[in-house]
C-alpha cells in the first residue's frame, strides 16, 4: 500500500461572509513544487491531530494565531513525490499580523479571481471552485406554496443574494412542474449571466436540459443508477451514507446534500442524524457538503462547525 502523508491547509477567509476574500500562499525555492501557489499549511506531525498540525503550521508560517477553524473538505492527490491527504480547514477568525516568513508571496482574492494566479498545486483546483459555492442552497416548495407564490419567493431571495437552487416538487404534475421549472429558469437567467447563480432540476435530467437549466441534482438512487456523471455544468446528489458520499466522489460531483440531521416535517418517520453523525461522516468527503433536514438559517454555523460547506433549506430559505 502507498503510504499517504496527512496534510492540514488552511483556507483563511476575511470580508463580506457572503463574498469573502482567501489567501493564497506561494511556495518557496527549495520546495517541491516551488513557485506554486497553495493554501498555507503542511505535513501532520507524529502525535498530532490535523488541527494541531493546522494550528502550528500557521503560526511557523504566517505567524498568526488560529481563533476558529471549521473542518471543511478533505482529498486524497497522488503526485509523482508522494501520495496526500489534504484536510482544508475554513479559518474565519486568528490573531496576529499575516506576514510571509515561509512563503515567497502572499495573495488576498476574491473566488472569482482565483484564475488570475497561476500556477496553483494540482491538487488544489477542485478546492477552488468549492469554494464559489454559496453557502445557501434553496428547495423549491411550490406543492405548498403554489407556483405563483414560490416564484415571488424566488425573486425576493435572489435580490438579497440567493444563487444556488434546487427545483425539487417531485409530486406537481409532470406538465406544471415543468412549466413551474421554466419560469425559475428564466428568473434565474440574469443572476446567471452577472452572478453565476444557477438552477438544479430534481432527478429529471431530461427535464433538466428541456429547461435549460445549469444542473441535475441525483436521487439517491439515481446517484447509484448512473455509471458516469451526467453532462451539466453542475451536478449534485442527495446522500445519507458514508457510501452514497463516496460514490458521489467517484462519480466527479460538484457538491452533496447530506441528511435529514434534525427531524423533519418531510420525512417524519426518520429521527435525524444528528451533528456528531454528520461530523463523522463529512469528515472524510472531498465534496462540499450541505446538510439538509430540519434546518433553519440560523443554524449555518453549527453546521460549519460540524464539517458542512452550507445548509440546504426548503421551507426556510428566503
Ligand atoms: N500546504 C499545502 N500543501 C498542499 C496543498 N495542496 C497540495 O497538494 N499540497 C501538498 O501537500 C504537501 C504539503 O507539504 P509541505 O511541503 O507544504 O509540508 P511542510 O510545510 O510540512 O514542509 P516540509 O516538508 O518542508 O517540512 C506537499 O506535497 C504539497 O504538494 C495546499 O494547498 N497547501
């Protein structure tokens, strides 16, 4: 067996929680990879735990020391030097001046700008664009609410920033929903052109495509029915497993919806999780994972504390 060397990296984020800034770091002559630009952090010493390592990393660094530091993904990289894996850790809040000791350059940027630095470790691609996903991702509820009312909904959320949404309302009938997930499309457009935000339609990629929305978003079940990931510029699943999570991994997936955490009104024979659970089996995915189930804006904290990228509401997002 390979043997895999741990890493602990920090992805420090400061400004607007909404649109914040991360540093990137450059590595310096002497090092593999020199001149390539990473998220600071390294190797996880003998007896330490990947935030000690995390810890010690960016006071030998950077000299600061770390406040708060949220799990965030985890992946495994194979270079011709030696197998990784890389615990990124989302670090909101340290004391301490940032200062260069070990790096050769040091770089605030905006998700969006991240293609402006060049060349980043190979390792670290999907790591930046997880990092572009909001923190906020948004069921549609139109079986209760109404089309009409959901869409008004939908407007209000996405002029104060919603830019990720699920079209879900597997039980509308097949000509409303589709008629329903048109006009969240066309909503949806101009966000999409200035901001990036797009549309996932609920295990119909055929509805998907009809629409013109950016995505699919896997069932379950269709998760294990598809033996390559369907061609949209984004794709998501639903998984309650730590199998459904690797399997969503494997087939090259965007991000996850991992539940139901809390008890929940939609599925009220199922107790939950709970956030050790969720902790637990978050811990090894290499996909941003929002936690779906019971939730309510407020909670976004806990569940980034546990491990999640973000939340997935249906009745509570707005
Ligand atoms: N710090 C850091 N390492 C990364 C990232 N991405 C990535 O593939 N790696 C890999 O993880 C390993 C970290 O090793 P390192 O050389 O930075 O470790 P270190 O600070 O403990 O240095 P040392 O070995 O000189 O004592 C390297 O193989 C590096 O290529 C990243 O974003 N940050």
């Amino acid at each position: 067996m390979i043997p895999v060397t741990e890493v602990a990296a920090a992805v420090l984020l400061r400004g607007d929680p909404a649109a914040p800034e991360f540093l990137l770091a450059q590595r310096p002559v002497g090092k593999v990879y020199a001149g390539y630009w990473e998220f600071p952090g390294g190797k996880v010493e003998a007896g330490e735990t990947a935030r000690q390592a995390l810890v010690r990393e960016l006071q030998e660094e950077l000299g600061v020391t770390v406040d708060q530091a949220w799990p965030w993904v985890c992946c495994e990289f194979t270079y011709p030097h030696a197998t990784v894996r890389l615990r990124f850790f989302r670090v909101t809040s340290w004391h301490g001046e940032i200062t260069p000791i070990e790096h050769s350059g040091l770089r605030w940027l905006k998700v969006d700008e991240a293609a402006s630095v060049a060349p980043i470790l190979p390792a670290n691609g999907p790591i930046l664009r997880a990092l572009a996903l909001p923190a906020v991702y948004a069921l549609t509820y139109a079986e209760e609410l109404g089309p009409a009312a959901e869409l008004a909904r939908l407007e209000k959320a996405l002029a104060t920033g919603l830019r990720l949404i699920q079209v879900r309302d597997k039980t509308l009938p097949p000509a409303q929903r589709e008629r329903f997930a048109r006009a969240v499309v066309e909503l949806v457009r101009p966000w999409n052109e200035w901001n990036g935000a797009s549309v996932l339609i609920n295990d119909d990629p055929e509805l998907a495509r009809a629409v013109g929305a950016q995505g699919v978003h896997l069932s379950s079940t269709r998760l294990w029915q598809s033996v390559r990931r369907p061609e949209f510029e984004r794709v998501a699943a639903s998984c309650h497993t730590a199998a459904d999570l690797k399997r969503a991994a494997e087939l090259g997936l965007d991000f996850v919806v991992l539940g139901p955490v809390l008890p929940t009104a939609s599925h009220p024979d199922a107790t939950g999780m709970g956030w050790p659970e969720f902790s637990r089996l978050t811990a090894s995915s290499p996909l941003p994972v929002y936690a779906l189930g019971g939730l309510q804006p407020e909670i976004l904290e806990t569940a980034r504390s546990s491990g999640g990228h973000g939340i997935a509401l249906l009745r509570g997002w707005r």
